[in-house]
C-alpha cells in the first residue's frame, strides 16, 4: 500500500501543477508499455477501448471481474500510477470498488453520472457525490488517497436542455469536487467559451476529452485545462490501421512490412 499512496500522491500533484496532464487512454498490458515508454507518466485506461478488444460494448456491458482483470494486467506492465475508466461502478458498493482497485494495483479512478440501469439519464447529483465521498473515505482507511476523476455526463444526448447544460455542468461538477474528487470531466464538452468557463469557474481541475470537432491540445492548454484524455481515440485509430494493412494484404501489396 505504500507504493500505492507515492503513485496516488504522484498523479494528484499532477492536476496542479506543470502542463496538463495528457492521458493517451490504453486496454491491455501491451498498449500500456507503448504508451509508457513513449514517455507518459501516467496510464489511464478506456471501458469503451477494453470493452472492444473483449468483444463487449460499453455502458456497463463488461461485469467487473472483467473490468477488473483487464485494469490489473495493465498496472502489472507498468511502473507508473495507473487510473482506471470503472464506468458508473458496476453497481459495487464505494468499499468493494476501492478493494478491487488497489488489488488490481490502480490508483484512480474515472466515475461517470451516467444511469446506466435506470429510467432517467443521468444519476442523482446527490447520490453520486456520496458514493464519491465514500470512495475517497474508503481510500484513505486502506491507506491510499485515491484520486477520482468526476465524469459528469450532462453534453452526452440530452439529458438537460442545450440552455442548462453549463450551470448544470458546474452544478454536478462542484457537488462532486466538495465531496472529494479531484478533477471534473464534463465529457463531450467542445465549445472553448464554455470550456473555459468551466476552467474559471469549476473550483477545481477539468479534464476534457481530446476530440477532432473540440479545441486542438495548444488550445486546451491555453485555456486552463488541466487533463486531456483520448478515451478510446487511441484504440479505435489502432483498430482503423490494424484493418488497412489487413486489406492491403489482401490486395497483395506487402511493402508495409518493410519499412
């Protein structure tokens, strides 16, 4: 547990201070040594990304004995801290997802308010920033100040109104940052006036997905952002090459393989 609260204590310094902190999102041991040895200081992991390469969608499709043995394969390749995409938690209590991620040997977490086993699109703010609370107590008495991305999911569809979607964002964003986390993720959020307001008036860290309709990474850092994740960007990219060399082979065009 003591190497496990120094990489904990690593990666929340590194939402404070220095350049964002950039997360190229990874779903197996062999995606994390690349990664790492490209120079990341930090690994995350992607449940859409694992998902895919288990032949499973998102949203809650894997069980956590899947989610779990995929994160702990990833933190066995590599030295470096290690935060974890666990969806909305499986439906694990706060004290059992703690458990299974330090056994897995990860020290964040992505925690998203998305309802995946409900009528309603989003989970109640209040709920989520009590589970968060008691993940983060949970944390501590095992000895690891685990950090929690807060993933609020208020710009996927439209569980709010387009007009409500910033107070509401910074709503959700501050119970959560008040009960614990240590960084929001208003996944999905592109516009950069509105990602700045989020930067200027959140109260903590933002991370924010790095996609090819939102700001460019100098822009990002620019603003103020503090992560930038690809989510599964790298995953999906690997699987569009994996198929065109895969075609090409077909086509009998074999000169990839040399060079």
């Amino acid at each position: 547990m003591n190497r496990l609260s120094v990489l904990a204590g690593d990666l929340r310094a590194r939402h404070f201070s220095g350049p964002p902190l950039l997360l190229a999102n990874v779903w197996d041991a062999s995606s994390a040594r690349a990664v790492a040895e490209a120079g990341h200081p930090v690994i995350a992991t992607s449940s859409a990304a694992i998902g895919a390469s288990l032949g499973v969608g998102d949203r809650e499709q894997m069980t956590p004995d899947m989610a779990f043995a995929a994160v702990k394969r990833i933190a066995d390749a590599v030295e470096v801290p290690v935060t974890a995409d666990l969806e909305a938690g499986y439906g694990l209590s706060a004290v059992e997802l703690v458990d299974r991620l330090l056994e897995a040997g990860a020290v964040g977490c992505n925690l998203e308010d998305s309802n995946h086993h409900g009528p309603a699109a989003l989970l109640d703010a209040d709920r989520q920033a009590d589970y968060i609370a008691a993940l983060c107590a949970a944390g501590r008495r095992a000895g690891v100040d685990v950090v929690v991305n807060a993933r609020t999911d208020v710009y996927l569809g439209d569980p709010v109104p387009p007009e409500d979607r910033i107070a509401e964002t910074l709503r959700r964003g501050r119970r959560y940052l008040g009960a614990g986390a240590t960084c929001v993720y208003p996944i999905g959020a592109t516009d950069p006036a509105e990602i700045s307001t989020f930067v200027e008036q959140m109260g903590g860290p933002v991370n924010i997905w790095l996609r090819p309709d939102g700001p460019p990474l100098a822009e990002l850092h620019r603003i103020g952002v503090a992560r930038i994740s690809l989510a599964a960007g790298l995953q999906r990219h690997t699987t569009t090459h994996v198929a065109a060399l895969a075609t090409s082979m077909i086509a009998g065009d074999d000169a990839w393989l040399r060079t």
